[in-house]
C-alpha cells in the first residue's frame, strides 16, 4: 500500500486502490452551532492529518486516559491509514444557516425501486471512510476520530469492509465471486467523471446485502448471463482476457452477451453514455448471521462521481429490474459530498463553507 499524502488539493484515498481493509460509517452532527461545527470540523481533520502522518501519541498526565486506544502499541505507524471525509445534505438544513453552501448537486439518497431502505442504515450528516491493510488499524482510526470529536457528532451506522488480494490476478472478486471493479475509469479521465471544479467528489454508497444461498444454487453458465462477464478470467463473455472490451456493436441483439447483463446495461457503450460513467470503489462485508439462519453479507458499493443523478441515477435507472436484482437487496446508504482536499495544515475539511 503506498503512503498517500494527507495535504493536497484533494482527498488523496479516492484514486487509491481498494485497501485490504475498511470502515465506512455515517455520523450525526451533534454540535449545536456554526462555531461548534467549525470546531468539530477542526478535530476532524487534525486527527486525520495526525493518523495519517503517524507519530507517538501525545503523553498525558498519570491520572487522564491514555491519549489513544493503544490498539496500535506505543508509535501509530505513519501512512498506515487513509481517510476520507464528507457531507450529506442534512448538514445544510436549518440548524447551522448553511443552506445557500449546500454543494451545488448534493440531495438525500432516493429510494430505488428494487430497494429495500432501512432507516437506520441511511443517510448521515457526515461521512467517513478509512482504508487500511489491517482491520485493527482502521477501528483504532475510528475508535481516535469519534473519540476526538465527542459532543460533537454521534455514530449513526457503521459497517466495516475488506476486500480481497486478487485471485489468481487482476481485479480482486466481490463476494458473489466475479471479479468487481474491471471496467472503471483510469486515473486520466477522474478531472472529466470524478472531481468538481473544487477538488471535492460526489460519494454515493449502496449497503446492498447479496443473497448468497440462493446464487450459489445458480449454474455458472446462468451467473455469467446475468454479469455479462466469465466468472474464473472477468472477460467479457465476448472476449478472452479481462481487460478486452466487449464488442456490443457486433452483437446487437445481444446472442453472446445479454442484454439484461449487468455489465451491458450499466454501461452500453453507446453514443452519449460516456459521461454517465462513476469511479466504483466497492468493497465487501459480512454481518454474520440474520434471524433466519441466513449468511449476512454483501457488497459496501461506493462510486465517486461530478454529479450523482446525471452518473449514478443514470445507471442505477437503467439497471432497475435486471435479472441480478433477484439476488440482491439494496438496504441502506446515502449521498455525501467529499470535502476538497485538506490544502496545508492551516486548512480544515468544510473551510470553504464555513
Ligand atoms: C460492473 C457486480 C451493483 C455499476 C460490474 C461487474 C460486476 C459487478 C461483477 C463486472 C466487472 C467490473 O467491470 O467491475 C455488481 C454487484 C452489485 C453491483 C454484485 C450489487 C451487489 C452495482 C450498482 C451500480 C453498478 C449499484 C451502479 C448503479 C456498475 C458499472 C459497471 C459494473 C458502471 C461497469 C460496467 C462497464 O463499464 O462495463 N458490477 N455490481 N453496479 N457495475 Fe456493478
């Protein structure tokens, strides 16, 4: 895992291949006013600027807590963590008087129609997202930030996610076995898909829960229609290598790779659907066990993007309905904005809407 820097004109994690272990997690904004707000927000980012550069913790006197979890012995090792941090739109509602500083295509996660939405796994006023090798190195970040800004803001929901070293090469594999993540956009074409003028990101994330009893009684063939791609190589059912591009003009009624497939409907390659593009950077999770004895897991989906309902909707629209959604269930998330990059250590996440 390269180190990535903290300062800069953008958040430095979202170009930054999935890491083998993350948390995702909503807040409520408990602060009471702009001030506090700032405050909060001031926190934020040191302990994220002093996690991500590392160091010893600071010494505290011999009757205080400790001034860290310890989780990580004596010294937080240095580029061990990244994070990321943003804003959903409830953040600009009446109580801080920053509705004419909403982000400009920031709104509420809608409900899809295949969605099953559970409120307490929705929207939040803030985001954060940390990404490490080592599961105990995102939960100490965690355990540092919600400590650091207490009477500030309050967990709201959580889920932690890993993500798999590729197998056997390539793109690592979702938890319905294909490989995810193949066909995003290169680092090159993020000024055109992913940042805004400002250097922030539009940040959707999809808690969507797979039914993996009932997939894994699916022929392979059957799986493979439905994604558009073979399951042990990712290929394109049309090609032979994973990062061949499928061929849709020569197969217009779709013979070799169904319409209906997952791939073919998020992106059909067709004039004018370039831009639609999103940055998926999706990581699995496992919740364990629901009350029916059912395996709980499925895919923490994020995608980054300029603009969340001309890219994701429109993708998500056209995927509505497809035969992969028998075997999903979409049950919570939200939309958020990633605040610009943290420039120099005078600046703080939000400054430019404070
Ligand atoms: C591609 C799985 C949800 C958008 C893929 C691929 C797989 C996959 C296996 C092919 C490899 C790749 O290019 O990454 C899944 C699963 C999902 C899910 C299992 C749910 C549990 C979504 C959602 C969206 C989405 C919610 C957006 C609304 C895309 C896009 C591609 C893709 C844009 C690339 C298509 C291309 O450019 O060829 N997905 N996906 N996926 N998926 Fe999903």
């Amino acid at each position: 895992d390269a180190a990535q820097p903290f300062h800069g004109p953008r958040q430095a994690g979202v170009l930054a291949e999935p890491a083998r272990h993350s948390v995702v997690a909503a807040f409520d904004v408990i602060a009471e006013s702009r001030a506090e707000l700032t405050e909060l927000l001031r926190t934020l980012t040191s302990r994220a600027r002093f996690l991500t550069a590392g160091g010893a913790p600071a010494a505290l006197g011999i009757t205080g807590p400790p001034a860290d979890s310890g989780v990580l012995g004596p010294e937080v090792p240095g580029g061990a963590v990244s994070v990321l941090a943003g804003a959903g739109a409830s953040l600009f509602d009446e109580r801080f008087g920053l509705a004419a500083r909403k982000p400009p295509k920031l709104k509420q996660m809608p409900a899809f129609p295949d969605d099953a939405l559970d409120p307490q796994w929705c929207h939040g006023d803030l985001s954060l997202v940390l990404n490490a090798a080592e599961p105990d190195i995102v939960l100490h970040g965690l355990r540092d930030l919600a400590r650091a800004t207490r009477g500030g803001m309050q967990l709201r929901w959580k889920i932690d996610g890993f993500s798999s070293p590729p197998r056997p090469s390539g793109t690592p594999r979702n938890l319905l076995g294909f490989k995810d993540g193949t066909a995003n956009p290169s680092p090159s074409e993020a000024d055109s898909l992913v940042w805004t003028g400002e250097g922030g990101s539009y940040q959707v994330i999809r808690l969507i829960r797979m039914l993996v009893e009932f997939w894994d009684r699916v022929s392979l063939a059957e799986q493979e229609n439905m994604i558009g791609r073979r399951r042990d190589t990712g290929a394109p059912l049309d090609g032979a290598a994973e990062q061949d591009a499928p061929r849709y003009g020569e197969d217009p009624v779709g013979t070799v790779i169904p319409l209906t497939s997952h791939i073919r409907l998020a992106n059909p390659r067709t004039p004018g659907t370039d831009g639609d593009r999103v940055l998926r950077r999706s990581v699995n999770y496992d919740r364990g066990v629901d009350t029916n004895g059912n395996l709980d897991m499925g895919l923490v989906f994020a995608c980054y993007q300029r603009d969340p309902e001309r890219q994701f909707e429109t993708v998500q629209r056209r995927l509505a309905g497809e035969p992969l959604t028998d075997y999903v269930s979409p049950f919570g998330g939200g939309y958020f904005h990633l605040f610009p990059g943290v420039r120099d250590p005078a600046d703080h996440y939000g400054r430019a809407l404070l």
